[in-house]
C-alpha cells in the first residue's frame, strides 16, 4: 500500500481507536483525543473528520494526514508505517462512526464575570499569580458542555473565543487564535496565559509593551502575520524551553530579530516562566532580578 492509497482508505479516527485511544469530546467536525505518545492528562490531539486531517496543540504544533499521525503513534518511519497500515485496512470499512453528532451538544457560556470563584482563586494561589494581575485581562466563565456545568479561567482571543484554563482543564470556547493586546513598540511574545501572567509578576513594567500569546505554538503562522502588521521595533520572547518552544523561536527569528529570553528561566533549570516564578516564590524570592 503507498501514501495514497492509505490516506483514502483508513480514517483518522479508526486509526486512532485500533492504537486504544479513547475519544474525549467532539466540537462540530472535530475529535480530541489524549495524545498517548506523549504525557499529558487533557485532550489536545484533534482530528477533524470531514478533512481526515489531525492536528496536535499540545506538543510542537504538529499536523498532517494518516501517514504522519502514525509516525508520531508508533515512532517510526514512513516505510515501517505504511507496512503496518498495510494489516489495519483489509478487514475493516472505510470509515468509522462515532455516535451521532446530536449526541454531543455544543458548548455554551451562561455568565462571564470578575474572578471570584474560590476553587479559581485557590488555583491562581497554586500558580503564584495574585488576583490583581489575573484580573486585569481575565474573567471568570461558566459554560456547560452536554448537559454538565462549568467554571474556569478565561482571556479573550482574537477569534472572540476564550482561551481558558483550571485544575483540570485547558482548552477553548470557540475558535481557536492568537490573544494580542496592544502596547508600546516592544512587542513581548508568551506561549500560554499562565506564562503571560507570571511575566507581569517578575516584571510588571512589561504591562506596557505590545503583548502576543500564541495560546499553542500551532498558531505560530497567525502570529508571523500579526507581527508583520504591527511596527514592533524590539520583539522579545519568553517561550518555553523545551523542544518545542526553542523550535518555534527559531521559526520566528527566521522572519524577526526576536530576541530570546528563555535564558532567564531555563538557567535556573525551570522549563517555563509559571515554573520560574513558583520556585522564586517557594525560595521567598519576590524580586524578579
């Protein structure tokens, strides 16, 4: 069987469930999945249906078709993947059903408001980030999703959907963008919200800049052309240190003189800001510097 072949007879889906991965939740033609591959608790691995397509928010951004979802499921190459591809299709249907759509309710927010809610502010404790600052860019939102009720930590996209995040859970309600907020000519760039907010802790004087937070390193693109519209004349970015976040400073540097800032967390071998900003915490360290 070659690339072809295999990418029109075996859905995304089937694939993923003959490898034991349980569907989490639908959103329209969208199926999220834990990426088993990698550790994580919360579902970031969609698959949309209709394309055939996947797309992980929770490693590097990574996407593509059925020959790559492999590579990343099995660890191999693509000659080994399409050789055990080759023993999944023969037996089966082309595709495969999950339950029906109407079984599977759209979200939908009942109240957004200041953040008072005590589990949220027992989390906000946990992450070392005081009420004030999470309040200035945050609210509290409650939201239902199949009947089940809702509450976390959300900030506005530029898709007017709501990045959001608690104990248990991150995701998003609605669609999935980049979060500017506009500033002075020093635009500083964050991975996530927590990131962001801990950055206004160890230094609040960055309250001031242009801030841009990819709220997944997938979005990456979108954030190229938000920069390339905006005259930022110093770009500085506090991404995380791991594999993914050196990656996608390096693609960024290839269209910017970015400037990493990693150095200031990862030298203290703490993989992210909200990390960093824990351990200063911890040590009694409240000055950022």
């Amino acid at each position: 069987m070659n690339c072809l072949q295999s990418k029109k007879r075996i859905g995304l889906t089937y694939f993923l469930k003959t490898q034991g991965y349980e569907l989490k939740r639908i959103s329209g033609n969208n199926f999220w999945y834990i990426a088993k591959y990698r550790n994580e608790r919360h579902a970031s691995l969609k698959v949309n249906i209709v394309q055939n397509t996947f797309t992980d928010f929770g490693g590097d951004g990574k996407s593509g078709n059925l020959i790559d979802l492999a590579i990343l499921v099995w660890g191999c190459t693509v000659k080994e993947a399409l050789a055990r591809l080759s023993s999944l299709d023969l037996a089966t249907p082309v595709s495969f059903s999950f339950p029906k759509q109407n079984t599977f309710s759209a979200f939908t927010i009942s109240k957004i408001q200041l953040i008072q809610n005590r589990a949220l502010l027992d989390y906000l404790a946990i992450r070392s980030i005081p009420l004030n600052v999470a309040q200035d860019f945050c609210q509290e939102i409650y939201y239902s999703v199949n009947g089940k009720s809702y509450f976390t930590i959300g900030i506005e996209n530029d898709s007017k959907g709501w990045e959001h995040r608690n104990k248990y859970f991150k995701g998003c309600l609605g669609t999935k963008d980049i979060t500017f907020i506009p500033g002075n000519s020093c635009l500083s760039v964050f991975e996530g919200l927590f990131d962001f907010l801990s950055g206004l802790v160890l230094w609040p004087e960055l309250k001031a800049n242009s801030i841009l937070i990819l709220n997944s390193v997938s979005q990456l693109s979108k954030a190229v052309e938000k920069i390339r519209r905006i005259s930022a004349e110093k770009i500085e970015c506090y991404l995380d240190g791991d594999n993914a976040g050196q990656k996608t400073f390096a693609q960024l540097r290839e269209h910017f003189p970015a400037e990493d800032k990693s150095g200031l967390y990862t030298t203290a071998k703490c993989k992210d800001l909200n990390e960093y900003l824990c351990k200063r915490i911890e040590n009694g360290i409240n000055n950022a510097f």
